[in-house]
C-alpha cells in the first residue's frame, strides 16, 4: 500500500501575459483529499532590460531621475517667466476675462468658463486687483501684478512632462521610454512657450494629461477592484474629466479616448468568467457614478459659480436673450417693470437672437445709389439706442384687415420690397418708407409667436416671435454680415424668403412701454438655473462655430501642424520689439512626425510575426515566461492607446469650419511625444535581433546618447525664440537665429 499522505501540497509556477503589467504567480493547494483551492494571485515585480535601470530587475523607478524631469520641467517654463512685461498675444483675452471676474462684470466666450476662473482666480491671490484693460497686445503691464497669472499657467505647463513621463513609465515600464518622451517635451520650445503665457492651452492641456495619468494608473488597479487606491484613481479621471471640458469644448477628445477605455474594460471584465453578474454591475454603476454622473455633477457647478460670480452687466450682454439680461445688476432690465403681453400702440426695442444679431434700428441716413431703392436703412445694431424704439400700431378696422405694422420714431414704416438686399443678394432689402404712418401695402407684417398656436399672445423677453411679411411671405432676419462705411458698419437687416425657423429669424420684445397697460417686475421672468445654463451653451456652440477667418487675417491647416510647417508670433514684429516665437523645435516635430510611420510599420511588423508564431525575443527563465522580453505586446496595446489618443485630438479638426491655429495642435502633440517614446524604446531594443551582448547594449546605449544629444542642441539653437530675443533680425548679421530659418514658411 501506498503510504498515507497527510498535510497539503503546493503547486507553484509564476507566469508573465502579455499585458505589459508584470509577472502574476499562481498558486494552488492540493489537501489530504487531494481537491485543489481556489487560485490566488499576486503581484511580482517585472523582469526588464532597461538601458537606463541596466538589468537590475527588483529596482523601483528611480527617483533621481523622476527628480531631475521635475527640477527641468519646472525651470525651462519658470524661467524669464515675467518677460516680456506687456501683453502678448490671446493675453489680451483671457488677461481681460481674468479681470473680468475679478470685478464680477459679465462677459461672453466660446470656451467653458473653468480656464477663466482659475486665471482670475490666480492674478486675485497673487495681488493683481482686475484694473489693467488689457486692450492689445504690445501694451505695457507697469506697477500691475501680472506676473501670478503667468506663474500659474507656467506651473500648470510645467505638469505636463512630469505627466507624461509617468504614464510612459506605467504603459511600457521602461524608464528608457519614460525618459526620452519627458526629454522631447521638456526641451520643446512650442511646449515652453505656450506655457508661458496667460492662456487656455496650459490649463486644458494639464486636465488632458492628469485625465490619462489617472486612467492608467486605474487601469493598474484592476486586480485590485474597490480598493481605496482603485477608488482615487477612478474618481481623480472623473474630476480630470470635467476639469478637461469646463476648460474648452476639445475637452470632449479626452473624455472620448477614457470611454472608449472603459469599454473596452468592461468588455473584459464581461469575459471573466469568474465575476458574477452581481460584481460586472457594480463595475459598471462604479464607472457610472465615478466617469459619468461626477463629472456632469462638476461641470455643472463650475457654470454654477460662474453665474454667481459674474452678476454685473458687462460687455457679453447683447450675447444674451433678454431674459437672461434681466439678471444682471446694473442692465436696464435688472429690477425692471413693464407690460407682460404685447398690445397695440406699445413702443417697444426688438432683439435678434442670433449671436451678435443686434437690435432692429433704424436712423435717418438714406441706402446708397445703386443699393435697392434709396430709402432710409434699416439695420441691426449691437447697443441700446433711441433709434432702436418701434410703434406698434394697428392697420384697418374690420377683423380681415387687422395686421400689425411697426412704425419708427422718424415716422417712417418698417417697410421691404423685392430689391435685393445689400449683401445677401438672394434676399429682399428692408427699408424705412411712408410718411406719418401713410405708406403702402408692403408696410404690413404679421407677428408670430414660434412654436406656439395662432392667437397667442406675446410675452415680452420670453416669447420668440417672428416678423411675416404679408405682401411677399418673407420674414424679418438678420444676416449677420457688416455693412460697410455707408451703413455704418451696423448689422445688414433683410426679408428672407427662405421660411425655416433660425436664430437669425426670431426675435423678442425687450423694451416695452405702453401707458395704458399694467406693469409687471421682470424679475417674475428671470429664467432659472438650468435655462441659462442651456442658453449659453448654446451661444457658445454658435459663437465657436461662427469663428471664420477675417480678410488677410493668417491661420493654418491641419496639415501644418505635425510637420511643424508655420508657427505664431507672439510678440515684437521689429528689431527694437521683445520679440517671441511660438514655433515648435524642429528636431523634436520631425522625430515625431518620423515616429508616427515608425509605429504603424513596426506594429504591421510585429502583427504578422506573432500571427506567424515567429519569437520576437521571448524569453523562458526557469519556470518563468517573461513574455514582456517582446515587447511588441507594449508597442501594439499600451501604443496603440496612445496613437488613439493622438488621432482623437488631431482627426476631428479636419472637420471643422471654424477657423483654426496652430496652436490647436499641442494636445495632440502630448500624445505624439508619449507615443515616440514608447516606439523608440522598443525600436533600440530592438537590437538584440541584429547583434548579441555586448554589442547590442552599446548600440542602444549610443542610439540613446544620439537621439538626447540631438534633441538638447537643437533646444540650444532655437530657444531664443521662447524666451524672446532683441536686436538684428533672423536674416541679419548677428542674429541669434541667422541661418536657422530652415522653412521659408516660419516667420521670426
């Protein structure tokens, strides 16, 4: 007989997948009964061959060098951070918006209120009391506190590689890589400059990187499901998230690549067969509540205080509806009374809801020979006037005949006919005609109240009314296009046949007098919370849209930015000017431009080998199967979710009409420098193919210290163009930059 077995045996083995995570070591207990546990796993520390950490596998992530991409960033972006002292470029804006809320005087953008706030926020604590005016650039900053605001975007700019350097570090596990992507973005002068400065891009580009951070790091967590780590990680993406989106409307690429993540998350944890349907939905409420419902909750509330905050009417007013106007001290409308329903024989102001569509106005000046008829101009104006009052008054006693016409102060009707219109030539021209209220048919217009029923009445600031044309079927609209010096350079004003419901063809009454009718507070139609927060996101959404290109005015494709074709001057246009260059460094662009079609051919390389079964350098170390010594496994998925990354926030800008700059790119230039990290890494590991050790160390060794050296002296050449420059200019003697114009398009 055998002899009795007592007490257990374990079975041991230790096996690395190919996620690129680490070693996972399994175990299994077999009892006296000879029925085995349930498996448990743990964590082993990864083996590596790292140029930097050598083979030293046990090691943590060096410090020192986390250290000095720290020390680095933050100098590189600090340095010469209060030159020079006036404003310089978009500072013109985004200073002024930063007053703004200083002074809590309302204003109007096509961005997300958060990046705003934060630079007001900044230049309060740091001193600045909200008075400079900020009118162009080139104007002189003297005893104002600028340099807070300033010192804030470089700090926030100054994240940026240190965040980059650790979601490489997490994705690939190479210092290497971690290092080379932190040195490309670290010694870029665009990266530099752009953070210099008070503007958006360091602010959402900062949001954009902690949002990745912290979706890898939680992604690291996923054996470890409802840990406290697990729950800060997930809710710092969430936070990032919103931060992202409350800063611009480009936030939404980020928000796109961490759902296509968490997808793809969810679909795995589907497949684990070991979860019950219990545990999948709880991961799935969990990325709810942590990626969804928080960051709306957060998104919301930045609009929330923006509204508190910015309660004095200001320049963004006209933006606006009426009732949204009526909220603001110090507008006409705030605290006001009048008539609650349109009447005949009122004197009202009527507004355009289009952006900047202005109000129906009219002044004694006569269109132009050849311009239509030569009657008086009827025009859209953007500011409260006394030319902009209208009668309301009745035409014809019997029922048939009733139909309302407007009558200006001048006496003269508000009157169109089938003369093209000034500038939109497919419309009528719109004109003031008759005397005294006598005039002829085409005076007469019906008012009628959109998406409401025949016979509703009108309900000043609240209702959206329409101005039909009895003799012609069109309707009153505003075009949106200046007219030139002869009207003013005032809104064009037309009939439009064309009958589809359009901002540019709703109005609403504003100003209302009529002595014979009761008044009322408008505070009773102040709109609530979530009105406004509707309204303006959907002036935002046309006021971005409506951004097109002025005359002569230089803006690029898409196509320029990856290979660095033309750049942005910031400041200075002569030999006596401080003179900046936002331009990124050409050895930097081009090496990640190169490194793009690197990845795609590596990656189709790396495909058909493990499709094949060909060993791309797999290693067997014992028991242990390191299947990380190939690293095409790090290329093709870690890789892979960068180059989505890089696609998400480049592709969508060839689709849009918006005019669009240079700088548009540096978000996606984030994700390009992580992405030429991780190609080159396994690219100079790659060597242990062609040559054996020694001899492939050193070539890696060599490849780094080329590719560094390379980098670092072309950062030596051009950074006079961020930290600005005086005297000859680029194609003069004794210039800092002579001989280093290599485009013909770059413009320092």
């Amino acid at each position: 007989d055998p002899p009795v077995f007592h007490g257990s045996l374990v079975i041991s083995s230790q096996v690395v997948c190919p996620n690129g995570k680490g070693r996972m070591h399994f175990t299994k207990e077999q009892n006296s009964r000879g029925h085995f546990s349930t498996a448990k796993q743990e964590s082993v520390p990864q083996l590596r061959k790292d140029p930097i950490q050598g083979n030293n596998s046990e090691e943590p992530p060096s410090r020192v060098l986390l250290m000095l991409v720290v020390g680095l960033s933050f100098s590189t972006r600090l340095y010469k951070i209060a030159d020079p002292p006036h404003v310089c470029w978009d500072e013109t804006h985004f200073g002024k918006m930063g007053s703004y809320y200083i002074n809590r005087t309302f204003f109007f953008d096509v961005h997300p209120p958060l990046g705003k706030m934060l630079i007001g926020l900044a230049g309060y604590m740091t001193g600045y009391d909200g008075t400079f005016p900020f009118v162009k650039p080139g104007d002189k900053y003297e005893h104002h506190n600028y340099w807070g605001m300033r010192g804030f975007c470089a700090v926030l700019g100054s994240c940026l590689p240190v965040f980059a350097y650790l979601i490489v570090l997490e994705l690939s596990q190479s210092h290497t890589a971690a290092l080379i992507t932190a040195t490309l973005l670290i010694f870029d002068t665009g990266s530099i400059t752009i953070s210099q400065y008070i503007l958006l891009d360091p602010i959402l580009m900062f949001f954009i990187m902690a949002a990745v951070l912290s979706m890898v790091k939680f992604n690291q967590q996923r054996y470890r499901p409802f840990s406290a780590t697990w729950w800060l990680w997930l809710v710092l993406t969430g936070v990032s998230l919103a931060g992202a989106l409350g800063v611009k409307f480009v936030g939404l690429f980020v928000i796109l690549l961490v759902g296509l993540n968490t997808v793809w998350d969810l679909w795995r944890l589907l497949g684990d067969l070991s979860l019950s349907l219990v545990d999948i939905t709880k991961h799935l409420l969990a990325r709810v509540v942590g990626l969804i419902l928080l960051p709306l909750l957060l998104y919301i509330t930045i609009f929330a205080i923006h509204f508190v905050v910015l309660n004095k009417s200001g320049p963004g007013d006209g933006f606006f509806s009426s009732a949204f106007q009526s909220r603001l001290i110090g507008n006409n409308l705030h605290n006001a009374s009048m008539p609650e329903y349109l009447a005949y024989g009122s004197t009202i102001t009527v507004k355009n809801l289009r952006i900047a569509g202005g109000y129906l106005h009219s002044h004694w000046h006569l269109y132009p020979e050849g311009v239509g008829a030569k009657q008086q101009q009827v025009t859209a104006y953007l500011h409260k006037d006394y030319n902009n009052l209208w009668l309301v008054q009745r035409h014809g006693e019997n029922e048939c005949e009733k139909r309302g016409i407007l009558l200006r102060k001048t006496t003269r009707n508000l009157h169109t006919h089938l003369h093209e219109a000034p500038l939109t030539k497919k419309h009528f021209q719109v004109t003031g005609y008759g005397i005294n209220g006598t005039g002829d048919i085409n005076d007469l217009w019906q008012v009628e109240v959109c998406g409401g029923q025949k016979g509703d009445l009108v309900k000043v600031l609240r209702s959206k009314v329409r101005f039909l044309h009895r003799a012609t079927g069109c309707v009153l609209y505003s075009s949106g296009k200046t007219l030139p010096k002869w009207g003013w350079e005032q809104v064009e004003v037309t009939c439009s046949p064309y009958l589809k419901e359009t901002p540019s063809s709703q109005w609403n009454i504003e100003d209302h007098i009529n002595p014979k009718l009761p008044n009322i507070s408008l505070s009773v139609l102040k709109p609530h919370f979530l009105e406004i927060l509707l309204e303006s996101h959907i002036v935002m959404i046309r006021g971005n849209s409506g951004l097109k290109p002025k005359d002569n005015e230089m803006n690029s494709k898409p196509w320029h930015w990856p290979i660095n074709y033309q750049g942005l001057r910031f400041s200075g246009v002569n030999d006596t000017d401080y003179r900046v260059y936002l331009l990124g460094n050409p050895v930097v662009w081009w090496i990640n431009l190169a490194s793009l079609g690197l990845y795609v051919i590596m990656v189709a390389v790396a495909s058909v080998a493990l499709q094949r079964g060909f060993s791309l350098g797999q290693k067997r170390i014992g028991m242990v199967i390191d299947c990380d010594s190939n690293d095409s496994h790090v290329l093709m998925r870690e890789g892979g979710q960068l180059f989505l990354g890089w696609l998400l926030h480049y592709a969508p800008f060839y689709t849009m009409g918006r005019v669009l700059y240079y700088h548009h790119y540096f978000p996606a230039m984030l994700f390009n420098s992580m992405l030429t990290g991780i190609t080159l890494d396994v690219l100079l590991k790659s060597a242990d193919l062609l040559l054996r050790r020694p001899y492939s160390d050193w070539l890696q060794r060599v490849g780094l210290m080329v590719l560094l050296f390379s980098v670092l002296y072309s950062f030596y050449l051009f950074h006079p163009l961020s930290y600005g420059m005086t005297g000859p200019l680029a194609h003069e003697a004794g210039s800092a930059m002579a001989g280093l114009k290599w485009m013909d398009s770059w413009e320092f």
